[in-house]
C-alpha cells in the first residue's frame, strides 16, 4: 500500500489491494466469511505469499487468525458509534 503524507484536510491517498472490499455497511453485518478473507488477502499482500510455504504456514494462518479478529473488533466497536 502506499500512501502520501496527508494533506491540510486530514485525508490519505491511498492504493488499496482491490480484492479488499469494504465491510462496514449500514443495517449489514460482515459475515464471518467476508471478515476472514479480507484478513487472508491482507496478509498475502503484505507477506508475499499466495500460499505459504510449509516452514511460513503457521505464521501466516495465525497472522489470518489475528487480524481476522481485529477486523472484527474493529467493526463491532465502529457499529456503536
């Protein structure tokens, strides 16, 4: 992803992987499915990896794990504001 310092209104330019979607929808909920492989393609973005190695493996399905469950977090906590 790469980014440019942000300008006097606060907003970033940003490229994002597009096979990421948005999952913050009004009146919606993201499935557990949609949560996960967001969090999957997010980690092979950033390792490289379409499919680990067998010596990555663990690392990179609990780097899924992890940041699936932040995502999660992340949008509860945002659904209550």
């Amino acid at each position: 992803m790469r980014s440019r310092p942000a300008p006097a209104g606060g907003a970033y330019d940003v490229c994002m992987c597009r096979s990421i979607k948005t999952l913050r929808r009004p009146g919606e909920r993201a499935t557990d499915d949609e949560v996960r492989a967001a969090a999957l393609q997010f980690v092979r973005k950033i390792s490289g990896y379409r499919v680990p190695s067998r010596r990555n493996e663990e690392a990179f399905e609990r780097a899924v794990d992890e940041i699936a469950l932040a995502s999660r977090r992340l949008l509860e906590r945002l659904a209550r504001t």
